[in-house]
C-alpha cells in the first residue's frame, strides 16, 4: 500500500535572524561548535528568546517532525511518499528509502545539514532528503489533498487508506494553533478523524494502524 502525506507549516526552521543574538540562541551554538545561523530553532532551548517571534506557538518543534518521520518510514507494509512544508514555505523532499535516525540529535544534526546544504548527502545526485524548488502550489497540481482537520466531516481513519495514490494527505507539522486560511483554500476535502484533538503522532498512528488492518497485518 502506499500513501502520499505532507507535513503542513512544520515547526521546522534554522533560527531566524531577529533572535541570532539572544544568550541562549548563542550559548548552545557555541557548545556544539555552530554558527548561530546554522542551528535549528527548538523550543526547548530558544523558549526565551522566543517570546517574540511572530506565531511562536507554531514554531521551534522539530521533535514533532522527528518522530513523524519514524512511524512513517519504518513500517514494514505501508509505503509513505513524504513531502514537508516548512512554517517558512520551503517544500522538502523525503525519499521512502530513508531510514530516519531515532536519536533525536542525530536527527537534529541531519535537518542542519539539510538547510545548510539544501540536500542530504550534500554531494548525491539521488539524496535521501532534499529542499525542492516547487511550491506547495506545485506539488498541489499533481494531487489532491485531503486535509485533517478538526473543522473536517467525521470519517474513520481507513477511510485515507483507500483515496488512492492521486491524493496526498495533509497533517498539521505543528503544536498549537490552527493551518492558515490559504492552507484550507488550497484542500479538495476537510475530514477529522477523531473525535477528540490528537496531536500529530497520535494521527499517524491511527492512519497507518488502519491501512497494516486493511492489508492483514503480514
């Protein structure tokens, strides 16, 4: 089986320039032995220099990222084409053949070289992971997008098992908040899966459960 996702508005970014000064922002560039610039933005160690970012509760969790990656290109039975959109609109690439690290700084050292070089491994030809010149817009043409929502019409999850490989499913790639309005402008269809509010996982795990049902758990 196989299904296209894209991580939408991810938290996922190099520290931005207004904050490249801020003691904590500086501190733990110089522990690792980074330029400030070339660090990426985690909420766990810029939470001050944070406070006036504009949208901060959206940005500054690659860990989310992370974690979306893992249950998504290491099941043995779904096959996941991987898009990320960036909370600053940079379209990545992810190749299904990726085995994405499960230690968390290697992960972090991996999307730093990334944006540094703009692809993983720097010299491939065929990288592992890579920053698209295509627009969201770009990939939209190709496919239509389903995006989960809690605005959405209730369907179970298995129903995303059996779009078909001309859509492309949308998760939020964010803690708080909610997609911008251009996000459900550019959705063929809204649908919510649950009836509660699930954080980014807690949706892929439903949705890759449902489809390992739907082909019998070999």
């Amino acid at each position: 089986m196989l299904l296209n996702v894209i991580l939408l508005e991810s938290a996922l970014e190099t520290v931005p320039d207004e904050i490249l000064d801020h003691p904590s922002v500086k501190n733990n560039a110089k522990r690792r032995r980074k330029e400030p610039k070339s660090t990426i933005l985690d909420v766990s160690i810029h939470y001050h220099a944070m406070r006036n970012l504009k949208e901060k509760e959206k940005r500054g969790r690659p860990d989310i990222i992370h974690s979306a990656m893992v249950l998504l290109l290491t099941d043995p039975v779904v096959k996941v084409n991987l898009y990320i959109h960036t909370i600053n609109s940079l379209l990545i690439k992810v190749n299904s053949d990726i085995r994405p690290p499960k230690n968390y700084e290697r992960f972090i050292g991996l999307m730093e070289q990334l944006f540094e070089y703009g692809k993983v491994p720097p010299e491939s030809d065929t990288p592992l992971i890579e920053i698209t010149k295509c627009t969201l817009d770009d990939l939209l043409s190709k496919y239509k997008m389903v995006l989960l929502t809690e605005k959405g019409e209730r369907k179970t999850p298995d129903y995303l098992c059996n779009l078909g490989e001309e859509w492309i499913i949308g998760l939020g790639g964010f803690p708080h908040g909610d997609f911008n309005e251009q996000i459900y402008k550019k959705a063929s269809e809204r649908i919510s899966i649950s009836d509660h509010v699930l954080e980014t996982q807690g949706v892929i795990c439903r949705i890759m459960g449902s489809c390992n049902q739907l082909v019998g758990w070999p």
